[in-house]
C-alpha cells in the first residue's frame, strides 16, 4: 500500500504503509449543528475551535474543516477557520469545500501540504480542483461519482477511482497523493448499501492501492444503536482496505484502534493498552 | 458458499448461503466455570440446563457441549449431558469430546443431525473421527492443525483444511459437512496471531467455500476491553468468511447482527431491530 504524507508546518502525517489507522474528524461542518452555524455566522471562530480541540483530544490525526451552509459566505469565512485552526492545533486539515475560489483563499494562507476535499470523476470538477491540487502541492480526496451520480456497482466505483487517479497523474500529481473515497450510503435504505462500499474499497485496494477514507457514520443513519454498527463498519471497512477514514473519534477511536491491534498493525498493543488506561484515567 | 443443514428433532438449523450469521454458544465448557465442573462432578445437570437457557434467549442457535475437565467421567457424563439439553431446548448440539467412546455415546443418544467437534488433521484423529461422523450422518468441525502443532502461515492451515475435506470425501462425507475452524489465538502474545487468521478464514472462503466457525474469545486474553476487541474480531471474521462462530452469545449477538445487517443478510434490518426492541424491553 502507499504511503500519502501530509503537514502541518513541519508536523508531519503519514497515511498507510501498513502504518496505524489515520483518523480524519468529521465535525467541524455545519450540516446538522446549529451552534456551529450560529457562530459562523456570527463571524465568531470560538465553536470550531473547540470542536478541534475535543477531536484531537478523542483521537483525530487530521481534521476535516467544512463551513458551507446557507447565509455563511464561504470565501471569507474558510480562511479565517483554517487561520484559526492552525493557531490551536498541529494536526494537518482537510480542507472541504463547494467553491474553488473559497479553495483558493484557504490553501493562500495554509502553512504545510493539506488535503483537499475533494474532486470527484465529474470532468467540471477534475479540471477545477486538480490544478489547484498541483499548483498547492496538496493531497486531494477523489470522490467515486460522476456526471451520471453514484454508481450502483462496485466495479463502476472503481473504474471512476481510477480516471482520478489517471487523470491527476496527467497534471503531475502522484498516485500516493490522491486518497479515494468508495462512499458509504444508509443500510436502512438500502440493504445492499454497506455490501457494496466495502467490495469497492476491497478492489480499489487489490487493484489501485492508493489510501482510501470513508465516512463511517451515514451507514446507520435512521437505525438504533448507531454506535455499535459505526464500530462493525468502521472494522470492516478498515479491514478491506480504509486507511484513513471521516469519522466522530469520540465515537470510534476505540474500534479503530481494536482493528489496528487484530490487524498487527499495533506493536505489543500499545496504542490500545493506552488508549484504555487514558480512558479509565489510569497514570502511565 | 455452501449450505450445511443440521437439526435436533426435527428443527432444523442452515448454515451459510448468505443467510445469517449462526451463533454456537461456547459457555457449556468447564474451563475456567468452577461451578459448572462442581455440579458435573456431583452429577448435577442444572448448571447445564442453566448455561443452555440463557444462551439460547441471547442469540445462540447451536450449543456447543463439553465436559471435559479432571474428575470428571466423560464417557459417563455427556450422553447425560446431551440428554439433559435435548430436554430444555431445541436447537441443534455441537459435540465437544476429547474420547472416541464419549462420542459415540454421546451420538447414540441424540436425536436429530448434531456437530461433531473436532477432527484435526492428524492421522490419527482422522481415522478414528470420520468413521463416527459418516456412521451417524453428522456435521463436523475440522481444526486447522496436524501432527505438527498450528501452522504459522495461513496458506499451511487453507492445506489442512483442504486435506480434511478430502478425506471427508474419500469416507462418503460431503463437503458441505465439514464445517472448518482456522483457529484464533492470542494478539497479546502474538501481534500477527489475528490478521494470519483472517487471511486463512479469506482463502478457506474462496478456494474451498465450505462453512466456517471460529472461537472468537480468544483474541482478546490478556488484554484490557476485551469486549469491544472480541466484538471488531468477530465483525471482520464474518466479512472474511465465518459462519457460524464460537462464542458467548451475551456479549456479541448484537455485533454479528451489525455484521450481518452491513453484509447485506437482513433485511429491511428486521432482525437487527427486534434484537434492539427486545433489549429495550420493547414490545413488538
């Protein structure tokens, strides 16, 4: 498997080579929290702020920042998160975003190689966002979509992750920078939903062996005990081939690190013996 | 992947293709149960009963039964055993013995298509174990080790079990009797102990694709949360091929309904959900 490295002023991430699972936090985006949104309108950074802080502390390596919602201007407000993000934190961002011009105003005032996210196999969408990815130097995250939506098939998903992965090489950008996304829909929906993703990412991992990252909280969405089923997805998605996945990590940190140690990606279990004393409040 | 049939009087158990996850319940095992050994040695098949009712109300379908321990007469103690059980509950038994003549004591007195557990796949359990499986017409369970102790390399253990299945044959057994068992050890003695396993239950699924159980309690010994552990194990081992584990049905019936429910094997997620309501104290 590659290995992806991304930054932030000089702190660096790696992401695959059989290293540990990568933890991308998924909350610091508007969609369903209306603090969040208040604020931002507001013009007022205190609530992203602390949503960093509680993430890393929960275990994210990476932090996902997303500020689109209705009445917040975008192409402001995203540099002024990522400016304050990188005064309260080390971790690398992804940067998420609907305008490439707000795109262009965050990667202006980043310090180090983030991830943006993300390009999908649309052609308005590879010519938009790829240069920008080859003129910053970023890693980016291809989404397996196309003109035609979300395929139904594994194989199709794939076979978009790979134009990607083709068509970024064609502007300079290494296969190692591009992370796939094989997109985890809703089991209550659709029961072959989960199936499908995970024998996606199993053959973009057997067939492209780039890093891949996944949402691993939709799959549930509308079924009791989300927590639980969050936990078997995120293992098994990590067991067919998800290295860095979007996450909450106060929900999952402890299922990811589980498969990380059944995997023999845990030297002596000693992410997971700490992670439990931390837990439990026990001194090391 | 094919379908092994078992039954007790009648109620029939089926095993694999694509259908739900079959939980045997491990707890009827004197290792490590005090009182279950003090009971049997006093000819007492409470405990017995006991162990049955609970397991069969948290999720098992099949019941693994062994009375192996000192002190206690095997060949004496199981038919009773399987007597006892036959009498409280009606799902099928898997026959856990360490002697020829308890088994065939024990197979006299069931009534209905039990497992026979095990045959390894030394000569000499070979010999004297599917002579009884044939005669009676039961399943078995075929552990993945030989004369020479567990193989360290998961191709080794796909050999075994291939070797097993073949002299399954060669007695008049067909295949989908054969239920094989790739052994999990410990991570916390050995890091690799769990993907070396996973990657046997893989190429066992697609070279032989005959049913598969596994104890999934084990990966966990020695180590702290072993709950969640035992829980991310089993998920991944469903995805990798297990059938029909081996397990304490109270602590992961919940996660191999996650499991089943993302592979596709429930649907509109009936059973996931009853499971829920049921543990609420929801009425249906």
């Amino acid at each position: 498997m590659m290995k992806t490295v991304i930054s932030k002023e000089g702190h660096e991430v790696s992401i695959g080579d059989n290293g540990p699972t990568v933890l991308i936090g998924e909350r610091i985006n508007p969609t369903g929290r209306k603090r969040l949104v208040e604020s931002l309108k507001a013009g007022d950074l205190s609530v992203v702020r602390e949503l960093a802080l509680s993430q890393v502390k929960d275990g994210a390596a990476i932090l996902d920042v997303n500020v689109v919602a209705p009445g917040i201007n975008e192409r402001d407000v995203l540099p002024r998160a990522v400016e304050a993000l990188m005064a309260v934190v080390d971790v690398p961002l992804c940067i998420d975003v609907n305008h490439r011009e707000a795109l262009k105003g965050a990667l202006e005032v980043y310090r180090g190689k983030p991830i943006v996210n993300s390009v999908t196999g649309e052609e308005k969408s590879l010519n938009a966002v790829l240069p920008l990815v080859r003129e910053y130097g970023t890693a980016v995250i291809g989404l397996t979509l196309d003109e035609k939506g979300i395929p139904k098939e594994a194989e199709k998903r794939v076979e978009i992750a790979a134009k990607i992965i083709e068509r970024a090489r064609s502007f300079g950008i290494p296969a190692e920078d591009v992370i796939i996304d094989c997109l985890s829909l809703t089991v209550g929906a659709d029961g072959q939903a989960g199936l499908l993703t995970l024998e996606a990412v199993r053959r973009v991992q057997e067939t492209l062996g780039v890093n891949q990252t996944l949402g691993a909280s939709n799959i549930s969405f509308g079924l009791p005990n989300r927590m639980l089923l969050n936990q078997v997805f995120l293992s098994m998605a990590i067991q067919a081939g998800v290295t860095c996945p979007t996450v909450n990590p106060a929900k999952v940190c402890t299922a990811a690190l589980a498969a990380d140690l059944i995997l023999g990606r845990d030297r002596f279990a000693m992410r997971f013996i700490k992670d439990y004393q931390a837990k439990q409040g026990i001194e090391l």
